[in-house]
C-alpha cells in the first residue's frame, strides 16, 4: 500500500532523535497529535528503511530510523501535499498575486476543482479574521479584496510561518517562493539582515530575523522610486523615530547602515508600522494590559519550580514576558511549528527540563517557542551562576606566572571564583584593605608561614 508522506511525517522524522526519553510521549505533547497517531506515523517512516524485520517494537523503530542518515531526504522526495498544505498555498498565492486560477492550480496540485473549493471555504474563513474577502468571476477567477493594511498584515503573518516552517513544506511551496525572488536580492537581504540583528541587537528572540525578513518583502520598496522611504530620512528625522530603539551610541551607525542596506528601502509611510515591529523583536514593546509583577512573579515561580533556578535579575524575562503576552492576545497570530530548537546541542538531562518549563508555560502563552524556553535556561542559569561567583585573591609564592591564566579559567568553570589578582604573601594586607574581595585562596602550603589561617589551599591541576 502506497503512503502518502506529508509533513507531519518530516516533522516527526526530526524530533524523534531529540530525546531518549519518553520519544513518543514528548512528540504526541510537542506537536498536540494523539499518540496513537504518532506511532501510525513511526511506523510509515520505518517503512522506508531496509529493515526487513516483522515484528518489531517502537522503540526499535525509532532506533533503525536514527541511524538512518538518508531517511529525510527519502521522505522529502516522497512528500505529497496535505488539506492543510493546499489551504496555506492558496492563501499565499492570493496574498502575493490577488487572484488565483483554479483549473491550473488543479493541474499542478493533482486535485480536482471540487477539492480545492472546499479548501477554498476554509481559506476564506482564515482570511475573514484579517478582513479580507475572497471572490470569484468568471472573468477574474479567484480574488482577493481588503483595505490594504490588512492584505500587508495578513501577508506578515503567512510569510512569517512560510519561513519558520520552509524546511518541512512540500518543496512545490517552497521552490516556488525561492524562485519568486532573485538570487541576488536573496543574497543581499540575508546579509543585511545578518547585520542588521547582531549589530543593533534586534536577536533577542528566536526567529527574529525570519519576521523581518517577511517584513521587509512586504513593507520594503525596492522598485518604487517615487514613494519617499526610510533612508531619505536626515539624521535629526531619523533620530526621533530611533532613539530608545537602538543604543544611542549605534545610533549614527545604524543611520549610515541604512543608508546602503535593503532595509533603508522601507516605505517611510510604514515607519509606524516598523518601529512596534523592531520593540516587538528586542522585547520592549509593553503590553499596557498586563501586570508585569505578577506575571513575572508566576514565570519565576515556575523556572525555580522546574529547573530549580532562583532568578533574581529580571530583565530578559520581562522582556520575554512582555513578547509572549502580546502574541496571546492577538488573534491574528497563526500557529506556527518552529523546529529551530533542534541545532542548540544540549544535555539530555537539559532538554528534558527545559521541556518540562516548556509545556507549563505553553499552558499560559500559547504562541510561546521552545527556543525561546532554552534561550530562558541559559540566560537564568548563567544569571544564577554568575551571581554566586566569588570574587577571589590568589596568594602565591613559586607559582609561575604562565599558569595564571589557566589557573583562573578553570577556577572560574569549576568552583565560581573570579580571580582579581595573584600576589605574593607580603601583599594581602593591602590587598584585603582595598579590593572588595570575597575570598583568599593558595595552591601552596602557606597557611603555616604567615599570619592567615583562613587561606584555603587548593590543590593542582583543578579538574
């Protein structure tokens, strides 16, 4: 019997190696799929391995398909379009052309006509929440209308998840977007927006840079020479809007960098629309209906709970915070499968608290992204360790002076103690009236030479 490999088969492909623990529970949660259906899936993906076992378990399964380096690809070749696939079509084909052809679109797709007007029905009632209407002639065929507002911020939304999601999408979807734009442009945007997000520090969140990339492809103006954009702004203007966006000593920079980048193309009339996007991407666009304090308060409760992490510095969180609830109370946010947490190599025993922290929090905020979750792990972690670290004289007599760096990076990864200075014995007097320091320690046996006791001694290499 034929299978009909879709995405849910590529998506799960990819999580079954993320952890040993519990694999099929985790998937059935992560993707909100029952796990009868999961293992239905498990076993059509272990159909394309040369296993040639008849019995065999789940896990075994799981098993043969992880040291399967060629399986994805297989699936990928194989990858046939789902409702759900031809529905996210037909809306981006509307969105990007404002029209549709059904007789071709049947051709292409390989559904007839009756099909597609059903997925037709359950397109126009997505697009009804923008707004936006969908219609048919016999002259124009399908249509799309709407104030313009909402077909640009309905566009937003479907090429964000188009981007998030690129790699799980049947390639027909995919190759059809890539070949809509140049190479050349493709290459230029990646690059300024590479730039753009670690220079001026818009990469606070996951995917940041595939929201503005969506941004720019449907508020940008590259063709338009007589719509006024961002870049024709003098530097008094431009500053106004900027300021409080971008550390006031980037601001010159960031000024000169529009000056030549795609993304000094962006139609001044959308600045408005720009400048939210660009807090909503850093995080400090506030949500005036929230309670900071409580929420926080909750979120902390829940780190501590789950990874057993006190957060006493808020600053990442209240941004976090601040992003998530704003995505819970806007109904015009899709949801979206983000699989970006898979390149972040973690421990397993990582992985599963994170995921605990997760699937407690995705209770609250819906639209929350696991990458996220992990980007919180290691920030509160290094917040935590960072707060218990000491700071440390080393007293030392014989010690050469070529270990020191050594000595201090492994002091600092290995017992939280950051080193302000080696010095020799005859200098803790000063050095204990002058410094705020912590502790004194030595990798000799001093404590009976001199007049400090309390000098602990630590023995060499530190492991």
């Amino acid at each position: 019997m034929k299978i009909n490999i879709n995405t849910n088969h590529i998506r799960i492909c990819k999580l079954l190696g993320y952890t040993s623990y519990k694999t099929t529970d985790f998937i059935s949660q992560f993707l909100k799929m029952h796990k009868q259906n999961v293992n239905l899936y498990i076993k059509q993906i272990y159909s394309f391995t040369d296993s040639i076992e008849s019995k065999v378990t789940i896990q075994n399964m799981i098993n043969s398909i992880n040291e399967n380096k060629g399986i994805l690809e297989l699936l990928k070749k194989e990858q046939s379009f789902t409702k759900e696939n031809r529905i996210f079509y037909i809306i981006l084909i509307l969105l990007r052309d404002r029209y549709l052809n059904l007789n071709n679109l049947s051709n292409l797709l390989g559904v007839s006509r009756r099909i597609l007007g059903s997925d037709l029905t359950l397109a126009k009632e997505a697009l009804a929440i923008y707004n936006l209407e969908i219609s048919s002639s016999n002259a124009k065929g399908i249509s799309i209308a709407g104030n313009e507002k909402d077909i640009k911020l309905a566009s937003l939304s479907y090429l964000y998840k188009l981007f998030i999601e690129f790699d799980e999408l049947p390639s027909l979807i995919t190759s059809d977007y890539s070949n809509f734009f140049k190479d050349s442009f493709r290459i230029k945007l990646k690059k300024d927006l590479d730039i753009f997000i670690s220079e001026y520090q818009f990469d606070y969140f996951s995917q940041n840079k595939k929201l503005l990339k969506a941004f720019f492809i449907v508020y940008g103006n590259v063709d338009r020479e007589n719509e006024k954009t961002i870049d024709s702004l003098s530097f008094s203007q431009f500053k106004r809007y900027f300021e409080g966006i971008v550390n006031e000593s980037k601001l010159n920079s960031l000024y000169n960098f529009l000056q030549v980048s795609f993304l000094g193309k962006i139609l001044l009339k959308n600045i408005d629309i720009f400048i939210p996007t660009l807090k909503f991407c850093n995080g400090s666009l506030k949500n005036e209906d929230l309670i900071l304090s409580k929420e926080v308060n909750t979120v902390k409760a829940l780190v501590f709970k789950n990874l057993s992490i006190l957060i006493n510095k808020t600053n990442f969180l209240e941004k976090l915070i601040h992003k998530l609830s704003l995505s819970r109370r806007n109904s015009l946010i899709l949801p979206i499968c983000d699989l970006e947490f898979l390149k972040f190599n973690l421990t397993e025993n990582e992985k599963l608290k994170c995921l605990h922290l997760f699937f407690t929090l995705r209770k609250i905020y819906a639209n929350i992204q696991f990458s996220n979750v992990i980007f919180l792990y290691i920030w509160s972690s290094h917040e935590n360790h960072m707060n218990s670290v000491k700071n440390t004289i080393v007293v030392f007599d014989s010690i050469p002076q070529f270990l020191f760096p050594i000595i201090k990076n492994r002091l600092l990864l290995k017992e939280n103690m950051n080193i302000l200075e080696f010095i020799k014995p005859y200098e803790v007097d000063k050095y204990l009236s002058n410094s705020d320091t912590d502790c004194v320690i030595t990798f000799e046996d001093l404590n009976s030479k001199y007049k400090y006791p309390f000098i602990k001694t630590y023995k060499l290499p530190i492991l």
